[in-house]
C-alpha cells in the first residue's frame, strides 16, 4: 500500500524497535466449546488466557490482548493473525487503549490479518486508539471470511490526549481495511488518511465539531445484513452522528459514528454490537465490567 509522501526519514538505525507478533487460532472442541487452539505471541504482545463469562453464550471464548511495552513508539512494527475454524467463535478485545506516542523520526505500523471459516463467529471491539502529539500511525488490515460466517469488526479513534491540550495534535493517522469472501471476490475496501498539519479535521465536510470517530464493519449473510440495515437509523446531533449503508450484494453493513466523548462512542459501538450479536446469535451483548 502507498504510503503518503509526507513520511519522514529513515528510522535512525541506532533506534531499537518493537517487534510485536500474534498468532491465535480458534477451533470448536468436542464438546461443542470455541478454544483458543493455537496461541503464539512475541513481547511485548501478552494475551490472558481465555475466559468463558458470558452466561448466555457459555462456549464464546473471551480473550483479552495486552501489552506490557507500553505505547506505540518510533519504528514499532506490530502483527496480528486471527483465525476462526469452521463454527467457532471468539471475542477478542484489549485491556485498555492504545496509545500512539510522540515521534520524531519514523512512524509506527500495525498490520492484521484475520481469516473466518464457515459458519464461524467473531467480535472485534478493541479499546479506543489515542495519538499523542507528533504521532504517526500506518495500519492495514485484510479479512477474508467465508459467506456464512459473521464478523464484527471495530475501530475506534480519540482525536488525542484532551486533559494534555492536545487536541488533533498528531502528524498523521493512515489505515486501511481489505474485505474479501473466500472466493478472492473483494467485498469491501477503503481507506483514511488524516493529517491534521496539512487539513484540520475540525472543517466542515469531515468532523467538524466532533472529537472522535468509530468505524464499524458487520460482515453477515444477506438476510441479516438486510434485516441490520433496517433496524439502524442514521442520525445527526449536537453530540453524536451515525451513518449507516448496505454493501453491495448485501454482503455487511458500514457504521460511521462521530461523538463528543469517548465514552459515547464507547457505547455506541458496544450497542452496535449488542444488535449484531442479537441477530446472530439470538442473544444481546452483556453489560460492560464496572472496571472497563
């Protein structure tokens, strides 16, 4: 993928950088269970052990990913593959935000892959994303997943540290998602770059007024998606907006959501989640731990 040309020089090879890696693969047992089967991971990734709190879906592996380097920092180089076997299903989630660091010299990359078999299920709601001052951040993400299995997938961005005065103080955020079936047909592609020294994110036209953004991908059947699209009504407030479409082929459904806090958007995003897994699963997201 191209990057834009503002990229600045070379990491300093005197730099010693994070190369965090992360494998899981997640199967059904015989007991009809998801498990977390294969699990490799490289510091400074750390990945709890998989918990089962979840009362009506008592076989949904729950897996929390952590990091014990702190934030993303000059040169860190990070990776994620997640599959899901034919039927099973995880939430994954991160202990808390992740926070992008000052940088003076290069930029930070997170690279993801996930690959969702038949039938399989998969919730991807991690924590917010916040750039601290001078930080620049290149992710891309490519899922491939069969036409029967389901995937809630979740970005969340902070427009900085509010309580440090920054507000849209990075250099530059640059992501982008691949979709694909089983079948190499591309469902879905899109990408963002924001670079608030050259645009002010704060225009009329991209988020005016508003301090943080969500982006939501519901990959399901058709008769879900269609059944999801209705049920979503786009709105606009002084404190929130949500626009809502149906992909082509009626393959997934695309959430944008701006709020004021990141708390609201927080909610949003689980309520979004809660309805996904309703019309999947038959059964709503439960309540956030008093903790997160």
């Amino acid at each position: 993928m191209a990057v834009a040309n503002t990229l600045p020089m070379a990491l300093n090879r005197d730099i010693v950088a994070k190369q965090g890696h992360l494998e899981m693969g997640f199967e059904v047992d015989n007991s009809g269970r998801s498990i977390l089967r294969h699990l490799y991971r490289r510091v400074p990734i750390v990945v709890q052990q998989a918990l089962y709190f979840d009362e009506q879906l008592p076989t949904l592996p729950c897996v929390y990913i952590l990091s014990s380097g702190g934030p993303y920092v000059d040169g860190d180089r990070y990776e994620h593959h997640i599959t899901l076997g034919a039927g099973a299903m995880a939430h994954i989630s991160t202990g808390a935000a992740t926070k992008v660091a000052t940088m003076s010299h290069d930029h930070c990359r997170l690279t993801q892959t996930f690959h969702l078999a038949e039938r399989s299920y998969l919730e991807w709601l991690p924590q917010p994303t916040i750039p601290h001052r001078g930080a620049r951040l290149l992710a891309h993400t490519t899922i491939t997943l069969h036409p029967t299995a389901a995937l809630f997938y979740a970005e969340s961005y902070t427009c900085g540290r509010l309580h440090h005065g920054e507000k849209f103080t990075y250099d530059w955020l640059n992501t982008s998602q691949v979709v694909s079936n089983t079948e190499g047909e591309v469902l879905l592609r899109e990408a963002m770059y924001i670079a608030p020294r050259q645009l002010s994110p704060e225009r009329l036209g991209t988020l005016g007024h508003y301090r943080h953004f969500g982006s939501v991908i519901m990959m399901a059947p058709p008769d879900i998606s269609r059944t999801l699209y209705a049920s979503l009504t786009p709105h606009i407030t002084s404190s929130e907006a949500m626009s809502v479409a149906l992909l082509r082929g009626d393959v997934g459904v695309v959430v944008r959501v701006l709020t004021l806090s990141t708390e609201a958007l927080k909610t949003r995003t689980r309520s979004l989640c809660s309805s996904f897994r309703q019309l999947v699963k038959g059964c709503p997201l439960p309540e956030e731990f008093a903790w997160r």
